[in-house]
C-alpha cells in the first residue's frame, strides 16, 4: 500500500524530466498520470468481485506482480506510449493490492482493533504521500526519471517476499447469479456518503498534489529536487493526521467520524483557497500554511473512511464494497486529475500564441510564469467549490441514514448499520 501514492504523487515531478527525453505530446505525457489512476480505478471493480472469489490474500499477490511487471517495462521504456503502456498495467496491479490489501484488513479486525489497523493503513498511505515528492525528486535529480519506477519496482519484490506472513484467506460462500462488478453497496445511504469523501479529496487535494509540482516548475522555475522538499508541507501532515482522527474520535465522545470528515472539508477548501496565493512574484513562503491546511484536509478521514464503508456491508460482501470504494476514489482522481490537465492545456493554449511554447509550459518548462499563474487561479477557484458542494450532499445522505425511514429503504438489514466508530466512541 505504500508503493501506491508514490506511483500518484511522484510520478508528476518527474514530468518535466520525461518530456525532455521521451517528447512533449500533452496526451501521452498526461498518460503517464492518467493511465495509472484510469486502470487503477476500472479493474479495482473487477478485482472486488475477483478478489472474493480467488481469495483477498492471492488477490494482493497477483497485484505486486503486475507492480513489478510494470515497473520493469517503465524503465526501459524507449518513448512514451511504452511508458503509457506501463503505467496501464501498474494501475491494474494496483487495484489488485488496494482490493486485496483493504479486504484482508476488513475480515482479520473487528471493533477497535480494525479501527486501529485502517488508521495504521492510512498512516502508511500518508507515509507514501509524504516520502513521494521529495523521494521522486531524489530520485531525479540524482538517478534520472526511470528512478521513479524502479523504485516501487524494488518495493513490490519486498511486498512479494513478505506477502506469505499475510493471514490466511477466509473465503465467504458467493451467490451463483452475483454480478462481476457489483454496485449493490452503495444502496447503503452511509455507505455512500463515506466514499464521496475521498471525491471531494480527489479534487481538493490530490489533484494539488498531482500537479503542484509542474506549476511549481512553470510559475517559480523549480527543480525536480527543489519542488520534492517545499511539497513537504503538503505531505507531512497526512502523516500524523490519520492517528489524530482515530484518537480523537475513540476518546473524545462528541466527535463522530462525521465531525472529523466536515472538519476535513472545511480545512480542504480553506486551503485550496489559499494556493490563489502562487504567482511569479509572490513570495514562496505564503504557500506553506495552505499546504499544511490541504494536509490535513485530507489526512484526517483518510483512516476512518476504509473501516467505516467495509463494516457498513456484510463480510461477504467486502471484496466488492473495497472494489466499488477504490473504484470512486481512484476513478474520482483520474478524472480530476485528468480534468486539471486538459483544462490547463487548452487555457494555457488560447493565452499563448506560439503553440510550441504552451506545451512546454504545460509541462512545467518556463516562458509564461504569469499565463501558467493566471490559469492556476481559474482552476483552483474550482477546487474549492466542487467539494463545498460534496460536502452538502453527504451531509444530506448522512441525516437520511440517520433518519427512522432510512432502513426501510433496503431488503438487508446488514446494510443499515449504524456509524461503526462511533457505536465504539458511545459506548
């Protein structure tokens, strides 16, 4: 699970690198973002039907393999429509270690103990998140961008070594007539409600995180190394958030999962806000306190929101329910982050005469630090709106799960559960 947001937040400061050897095409360099997170979200719902089928523990396997499989053919990779090519099949065997991983932690916990074992899943993402920028921009400056891959090459051969201290499967009977890929869970208002919180961070934050970089290289003229150390504050704090939430919630009694997930928000939005204040002339330290702020905002749930959606379904019903969750989260972030990068590129295009020039400036290159800065501040203002509003709608979902109707709604009781974490905190 650590290889993971490496694979998301590294992959972009090497940007800049990969256009001057391997070419500038906007589409294919954008592939080398996008067809990650594109595949990853598509085969997380085929690897949760699979996943309950084959075994979680098997099914996490098979994706550090694809991992390292992948990471080889990145390396090597003579052009760019290689290295797109490996960055697809990384993404398929990173829904393999996301389903598999999320679902073998599931059915081994229950109660506090699961809480504790997903706020510790969500410390090591944060830890991924935290070490991507700065270790890819390592990596880089000092072995060149094929580092990068090679290392969450190198990562998967010690997840393949250690995956036989894994717990062994427990398989649940499945129906007959079940769905390859399964949406059944989000009939579950709470359900529902839990994994649009990582959409609004998909927005808010990880597409920041995705693309900081490169604008930290057009507006300011940064390096690959130099971008790695000043994104620290946007990744240290997903760090120490995760455990922070899990405490509070478990010792204090008035604050629900539910409060730490509006905090989130409010903090996310806070702090998108903030990067308006990135421009050629401004000074780089005003950037730091709306990075702490965008930390946070999304570390904070990011230990509570696994836990919470598996143990609102049933058991046997976890492989499909971490597929539907990791399919909203990663397919929320290939299309924002997607999003993020066309919409750069055409407004970059129409603001530049010199078509050449827009590509290399979309890439990070310099020549227009105040048409990148300009566009920047367009597309932010829309960062923080979307999840303003996603915060309505699951603030919406949660008072109709809460409400006496709501369990009529469904013919299964075990989707109408109570807030797991907060039934604990309550008693």
């Amino acid at each position: 699970m650590f290889v993971l947001p490496i694979s998301i937040a590294g992959t972009a400061i090497a940007l800049p690198d990969i256009s001057r050897d391997l070419g500038d095409s906007p589409t294919a360099l954008q592939w080398v973002v996008n067809g990650f997170n594109v595949s990853f979200a598509l085969f997380t719902l085929v690897w949760g039907a699979l996943s309950d089928r084959l075994g979680h523990k098997r099914t996490f396997m098979i994706g550090s393999l694809f991992i390292l499989g992948a990471s080889v053919l990145s390396v090597v990779s003579p052009n760019l429509y290689v290295l797109d090519a490996g960055r697809l099949l990384a993404g398929v065997g990173g829904a393999a270690v996301a389903t598999g991983g999320t679902a073998l932690l599931s059915n081994a916990y229950s109660g506090a103990r699961r809480a504790r074992a997903f706020a510790l899943l969500g410390t090591t993402v944060g830890l991924g998140l935290a070490a991507g920028p700065t270790l890819s921009g390592g990596l880089v400056t000092f072995v060149g961008w094929q580092g990068v891959f090679a290392a969450a090459g190198a990562i998967s051969i010690v997840a393949l070594l250690a995956g036989g201290a894994l717990p062994k499967d427990h398989r649940h009977p499945v129906e007959g007539n079940r769905k390859l890929i399964d949406f059944s869970p989000v009939r579950n208002r709470y359900f529902l409600a839990v994994i649009l919180v990582p959409v609004a961070g998909s927005l808010g934050y990880v597409t920041l995180l995705t693309y900081l970089p490169v604008a930290l290289s057009a507006v300011l003229g940064m390096s690959a190394g130099q971008a790695g150390v000043f994104l620290l504050p946007l990744t240290l704090p997903v760090l120490v958030a995760p455990v922070l939430a899990t405490t509070l919630v478990h010792r204090v009694r008035r604050i629900t999962p539910m409060v730490i997930i509006n905090v989130s928000l409010v903090v996310l939005v806070v702090g998108d806000l903030g990067m308006l204040l990135l421009g050629p002339d401004a000074p780089k330290w005003t950037l730091v306190l709306p990075m702490v702020l965008l930390g946070f905002g999304w570390g904070l749930p990011i230990g509570l929101i696994d836990g919470e959606a598996l143990a609102a379904v049933p058991a046997r019903s976890a492989g499909a329910a971490a597929g539907v969750l990791n399919f909203v989260r990663l397919g929320s972030e290939a299309a924002a982050v997607g999003v993020y990068a066309a919409v750069t590129a055409g407004l970059l295009s129409a603001r530049i005469d010199d078509p050449g020039l827009a590509r290399k400036v979309s890439a990070g290159g310099s020549g227009a630090a105040g048409a990148y800065a300009e566009v920047f501040h367009l597309v932010v203002i829309a960062l923080a709106l979307l999840p303003l509003l996603l915060a309505v709608v699951i603030n919406v979902l949660h008072r109709a799960h809460k409400s006496p109707a709501a369990g009529t709604l469904s013919a299964d009781p075990d989707q109408h559960q109570e807030d797991p974490i907060a039934d604990q905190v309550g008693t």
